[in-house]
C-alpha cells in the first residue's frame, strides 16, 4: 500500500490519497486537485513533486 497527502508536497490542505500503484494515487490527487483546489490539470512539477512523496505504508 502507498499514500500521499497534500501536506507532503506543502500544500495546506489535509487530503491524503492510498492506493496500490503511483497511478492509483495520481488518479485520486488528480481529481482531488481538480475539486479541490481548481486545477484541471496538476502542473508538471507538481506532479514530479508528488510522485517523489509517495510512500509506502504498511
């Protein structure tokens, strides 16, 4: 199992995402994101960002 939350990439919002896979969790902060905090679509570096404070949970 992995996470992500919107606080690991410095944003301030409370979201944390699980999943199986990075794409899992990128799906679900995708249209979190776009809900959220009206990106339609996450930026580049963003994504990078994100990808990177994946971790793994147990």
């Amino acid at each position: 199992m992995k996470k992500l939350s919107c606080k690991d990439i410095g944003v301030n919002c409370d979201a944390e995402f699980t999943g199986e896979t990075e794409y899992e969790i990128m799906r679900l902060a995708s249209a979190h994101a776009l809900k959220e905090h009206n990106l339609p679509n996450i930026p580049p570096g963003i994504a990078k960002k994100c990808r990177e404070s994946i971790v793994d949970i147990k």
